[in-house]
C-alpha cells in the first residue's frame, strides 16, 4: 500500500517534471497553433482588407514562420501599447508587431536580431531637381510638426546655413504641399512615403533616396526565458533575408530600396 | 449619409461580432443566474452573521469596476498558468460579475415572501424544500423578474468590454470597420441598431412575462 503510493507520488513528479521542461517552441509545435501578435491598424505592416481579413508584412511574416514551424498561424490584433502585455498574459506566443528593439522593453521580453528596419527617405517634387538627401540644402523643406524626423531636419536646415523649414500638421499636409510644390522635399519614414506615392492622390512626387538619420529597428519577440524559441526565431530572420523572402515581401508591401537589416561594425 | 463604403462583407462581419457578443451573454447570464440563486438562497438561510464573508466577496465583484476585474482576471490566469482562451476567460469573470448582482436580486426576492406565508406552509408539514420549491419560488420570482431581466440587458451590454482582452464582439467589430473606412458615426450608428435589435425583444419578453405572472386580483 505505501508502495504504490510511493510509485504514484514518483510517477507524478516525472509527469510534472517532464511537463516543465518542455520550453515553448516544444508547446507551439505540439499545439499546432503558432499565435502572433500583430498591430492592424499600421499599413502597410498591418491592416486589413475588404472582407475584414488580416494582411500586411507582418501577417505575412506570421504566416511564413509558422509554415517553417510546421503549424497553422493565428494572427491576434493588438494595438500598440496591448503588444507586450498580450505575451505576459499568454495570449499569443511570439510578437511580430513591428516593435523596436529597446533596452527598455528587452528587460521585459526577448528580442530577436532585426527583421525589418523603417528607414527615412527623402520624398522630393519632380520639379524640384532633388535626388538625394544632399540636395534638400538650400531648398524649401518640411515634415510634421514634433515628429522625429521634423526636428532632425530642422536642425539639419539650421546645420546647412541654407534653405527653410516649414512644419506641417498632419502627414498628408506634408504631401499636398509637396504635389502643389510648396516643398521641394520631405523626409519621412520610408513605409509611411512609399504608401502615400502609390496612393496617387499625389501626382508629381517621387521618392528619391534615403536620409541618413537613426534606423529605427525592430524586432520579433517572445517571453525573455525562451531561449530556444529565440534562436529559432533568428535562424529564421537570418532566412527569411538568405532565401529573397524579405526582399519579395518588402516589395510585395513597401517597394523601392530594401533596407539592410545589420549595423555595421558590430555583431547582431 | 448613405453615400458609404460599406459592405455586405462588412455587415456580415458586424453579425459575427453581433454573435460573440450573444453567446458571451448567453453563458454568462446562465452560468451567473445558476450561481445567484445558490448564492442568493445561501446568504438567506446563513443569516447576515454567517454569510458576512461570501457577502464580503460578492460586494467586491459587485464594487470593482468590470473592466478592471477582466484585465486581473486574465492576469490571474496566465500567472497560475491555466491557459484559457480569452472566450473562457472573459465568461468565468461575467458569470462571477452577473453572480454578485443576481445573489443581490434573488436575496431581495425571497425576503420579499412574508415570513406569515412561508410559517404556514411550514405549519403545514411541508418540508424546507416543499416551501421553497412551491411557495417561495413562485413568489420570489415574480418580484425578481423586472430587476433580472434589467441586470440580463445591462450585462449584454457591458459585454463589450471583453473586447480588452481580444475577442472580436460587436463593438471591436465596429471598431475594426471604423478604422478601416473612416466613417465612424455610420458604422456607430449600425452597431447601435445590433445593440438594439438583440435587447428589444429580451425586454418585451420580459414585459410578456410580467404581465402573465401578475395576480389575478
């Protein structure tokens, strides 16, 4: 009799145990469902379509990690600020939410190396003659007002000597004036000038190169302990760029030049 | 005004929130009035002394806002690590919620019975159960249907906030579509419409329901 209770209580302790250690790409494959954490109110990252179906670079890149894992994907929308507390609170697995890589968010959660990067381009009137950043000096130039990229243009126009500054209010303000040719050229992010030139209700304008100011990185992400899940997920960015899908998926939603995804001078 | 971009596509999409919103309702009303009554009846017969602990808890689900409860709720279950989907998670938080104000009305309804009426059944041989079976109930729920029935509309719509935790029901729905076509007051206006439609006939029913029961005096 204490026998098999004995038997029994070891019997449990090696199911628990065992259960334990199974890390979480072990339960992502076993439950056959791989669910994202996707931002859809951010195109062309996150959106959705006509019959309310998700899509963008981010679904996609969803779709294409849980085809490498074997298992079905389950896009979750969550807004920006609800990104990281779906992962803690066990509502999705693996976050692939266009989120940048702080130091900040990775003392909460494990950052995998970058899997796109949102680079500043410059966005010119054809007119204007401007064909790369350095040309903007001594040209009228403009962004939206408090954004990052208006203040380092500004101080930019200030650094040149030559040349005006005029602050916007609304990003599509910005695009207007560049179609009138108020604005010889714009910087913006390069997702945000990429989707307002194919939109065409902005004739005339065209993006003509990059603007050398900070890259903003950014990353996938997973609960900080899971380690075998993050190296899975960096193979799997590594990839993503080594076969062309990253490139095939940045011209299938962005288009134009594919940013580089390493710093240089630096591992990881 | 009518001049939208909405779709059949879109419409139907606001049903299928329209249905989450439903079936969230439906079990969480079932599963709350179950727990109200028990609750309700066991607050009675404890006495106010005996039942100040389980009093204690209801009066928190009932004082705590519900949002608040849902967003604990889901932190509390992914921190024991019970790994509930967020259709379960936001039911067992509404049945508790809809539990607190049920005991509340249940309570109100089998005080409202005369303590003359239920001593004569009891003079009459009938047991606890007899009483409260076919004396006490029948008189109780006449009292509590209009407040019940109240508490039903109110949780339906205070349903919409399970939308925190992840789930598509008719309010995300219009959100959804409010931020894909920019046209909010249209799309508002619809979901309301939905709102409307699904509480109307509870209400009449309700209505119906009263009017049958009411004494014959």
């Amino acid at each position: 009799m204490k026998f098999s209770v004995l038997a029994f209580s070891l019997l449990a302790t090696t199911v628990l145990t065992s259960q334990a250690h199974a890390d979480k790409l072990d339960d992502i494959i076993s439950s056959g469902t791989l669910r994202c954490a996707v931002v859809l109110d951010f195109p062309p990252m996150g959106s959705r379509d006509e019959s309310n179906n998700p899509i963008g670079f981010d679904v996609d890149y969803c779709n294409d990690l849980a085809k490498a894992l074997g298992v079905t994907a389950e896009i979750v929308e969550t807004p920006f600020p609800e990104r990281i507390p779906a992962l803690m609170s066990g509502r999705v697995d693996v976050g692939v939410a266009s989120t940048s890589d702080t130091l900040e968010r990775a003392k909460t959660v494990g950052m995998t190396v970058p899997y796109f990067a949102f680079e500043m381009a410059v966005t010119a009137n054809e007119k204007s003659g401007v064909k790369s950043f350095e040309d903007m000096k001594g040209k009228v130039v403009g962004a939206t007002a408090g954004t990052y990229e208006a203040i380092a243009l500004e101080q930019q126009v200030k650094a040149w000597g030559a040349g005006e500054f005029r602050p916007y209010q609304t990003q599509a303000d910005v695009f207007l004036a560049l179609s009138q040719g108020q604005l010889d050229a714009t910087v913006s992010t390069s997702t945000v000038a990429q989707a307002n030139v194919k939109t065409g209700k902005f004739p005339g304008i065209a993006v003509v190169g990059k603007a050398p100011f900070d890259i903003d990185y950014v990353a996938l992400f997973t609960n900080r302990e899971e380690y075998g899940l993050i190296n899975y997920l960096n193979l799997f960015i590594n990839q993503q760029v080594r076969t062309g899908r990253y490139a095939e998926l940045y011209g299938k939603w962005v288009g134009g030049e594919v940013p580089s995804l390493s710093v240089n001078g630096v591992y990881r | 005004m009518f001049d939208t971009t909405l779709t059949w596509n879109d419409l139907a999409f606001l049903a299928q929130g329209a249905a989450m919103t439903l079936a969230v309702t439906a079990v969480s009303v079932t599963a709350g009035t179950v727990l109200g009554i028990i609750f309700g009846v066991l607050r009675v017969q404890l006495g106010a002394v005996w039942a100040a602990p389980l009093t204690f808890v209801l009066d928190v689900f009932r004082s705590v806002p519900l949002l608040i409860q849902l967003v604990l709720g889901n932190a509390i279950q992914a921190i024991a690590k019970l790994g509930w989907a967020p259709f379960t998670t936001s039911c067992v938080v509404l049945s508790l919620y809809t539990a607190a104000y049920c005991s509340e009305i249940i309570r109100g309804g089998i005080e409202a019975v005369p303590a003359t009426t239920r001593r004569a059944a009891r003079s009459l041989g009938m047991t606890w159960w007899q009483d409260m079976r076919y004396i006490v109930a029948p008189l109780a729920t006449r009292v509590s249907l209009p407040a019940w029935i109240g508490l039903t509309l109110g949780v339906m719509k205070d349903s919409a906030l399970v939308l925190w935790l992840g789930l598509i029901e008719l309010l995300r729905a219009s959100q959804i579509l409010v931020t894909r076509l920019q046209e909010p007051l249209f799309i508002l206006l619809i979901c309301g419409v939905i709102y409307f439609v699904i509480s109307f006939p509870i209400a009449r029913f309700g209505g119906y329901l009263e009017k049958r029961w009411s004494p014959n005096d």
